[in-house]
C-alpha cells in the first residue's frame, strides 16, 4: 500500500472510533446531570 492509501485507510477506521467516542461522553454527560 502507498502512503496516501495508508491514510485514507487510517481516516476511514479513526473517523467512526471518533464518533463513538464522542456519542458515548455525550451519553455520559446526559446521565450525570441531576
């Protein structure tokens, strides 16, 4: 594979664990408040 197929790669795969992250704070914060 070459570089930029490396990062597209690494794009695809990073963006949704991203995602899921963020929803999952989210959900967090939402179940913290009083």
């Amino acid at each position: 594979l070459e570089n930029n197929q490396l990062q597209a790669l690494a794009a695809d795969v990073f963006h949704p664990l991203t995602e899921l992250t963020t929803l999952s704070f989210t959900r967090n914060q939402l179940s913290a408040l009083p």
